[in-house]
C-alpha cells in the first residue's frame, strides 16, 4: 500500500491544466478533485505503464489513503482501437467500492452511484455517496456494507445495464430504493450539468 500511497502523490502533483479542465467540465472543481486524490499518470509506476496519460482515481479508505486505483483516459478517441477501455482497473484486482468513506460520514442515508464521477457529484451536492463501478460491480458481500442505513438511495443509468443495477442493489438491500433517472436525464452528471442540485433532489423525490 505504501507504493500505492506514492504512486497517489506522485499523480496529484502532476494534474494537468487539460485534466483540470476536463473534469471542470464533468462538473468537479479543482477542491473536489483534491478532496478524491485525483491525479494524472506523466510517469507510471511499475504496473501501470499502460495509463500512461490517464486521470488516475484512488480508491481512498476513510482515512484518504488509497486501497486500489482505477484510470479514466482522457483522450476523445475510441478507445477500442487503442487496446483499452474508457476505465481501467490494476490487473488481478477485486472489484471495490468507491469512496467508502462516505458510509462513515452519511447520517441515516446513503446514495449508491454506478460510477466514480457521479459519485463524487452527489457528495458534492450533500449526497454522501459510494460507487460500485459498472452496472455488474455489485455483489452480495457489498450488503453488510450499506445495511444500517434508514435509507438508500440507488442512481441508475437510464438504460438497461442501470435498470439491472437498481434491481440487484434494492433486491439485495432493505431500505434501498431506485431512483430512476429519464432518458433526457442522462446519467447523475449529466442531470446535474443541466439542472442543478435541484434536478438531482427532485428525482430523489420521484418526481
Ligand atoms: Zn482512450
């Protein structure tokens, strides 16, 4: 974990303007993206030559130090033909949650999100959220973690992989209810980009 931990500091000091500017656009002020450790591979450690330029997103425990690390590319191309995906996980990894500290901090509710960056607008917005990558990312032994809570609120993509991740979640957790965005919605980001904060309560509230 050590060399993780580095590997966190070395990415955070590199930060690109692009990259700013990138997740500016995706709704992440710079304070955000340093609250998340988010970083950029200029100078991969052993293990992650193949994010090269990549946003790097440390998977942090509660205390902010990271327990894995998943890669966004940030290039605008089709990232098929480049041998990669749009997200990337370390070899060999079990699938994880993100920011996990959000169940040490939410109050009586907790949101679950599908991905990291619309985890990380829902924090913003007083939302305290996790995020279980990929509509296939769920597995039961995720159940201790959330059950406890009055109230879980499960964010779907408003496609079919997003209704199946509802459905595993609320089938799986008591309390847990889906809160189902419109296909003119988008994803959580995309919501928020257009209308706010207020958007994203008013579909809280299944409206
Ligand atoms: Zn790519």
């Amino acid at each position: 974990m050590a060399e993780l931990e580095a590997a966190t500091v070395a990415y955070q000091a590199a930060v690109t303007p692009e990259a700013v500017a990138i997740l500016k656009a995706r709704g992440i002020e710079r304070a955000e993206a340093t609250g998340f450790r988010l970083g950029v591979v200029a100078d991969p450690f052993p293990g992650h030559e193949k994010f090269r330029g990549f946003l790097s997103i440390p998977y942090l425990d509660h205390t902010g130090h990271p327990l894995s690390m998943r890669f966004r590319c940030l290039q605008e191309h089709v990232h098929r033909d480049f041998g990669h995906g749009k997200y990337m996980s370390l070899k060999d990894e079990p699938a994880r949650v993100f920011n996990i500290g959000a169940i040490h901090r939410a109050d009586d509710e907790l949101h679950i999100a599908e991905g990291e960056f619309d985890s990380m607008i829902l924090n913003k917005v007083g939302m305290p959220a996790i995020a279980i990558p990929g509509a296939q990312g769920w597995s039961s032994h995720h159940r201790r973690m959330v059950a406890g809570f009055s109230k879980v609120y499960v964010w779907g993509d408003p496609d079919e992989a997003g209704s199946e991740f509802i459905g595993k979640v609320t089938r799986a957790v008591r309390n847990a209810v889906g809160v189902r965005l419109l296909k003119a919605d988008g994803d959580v980001t995309e919501l928020y980009l257009k209308g706010g904060v207020a958007a994203l309560r008013a579909r809280k509230r299944g409206e």
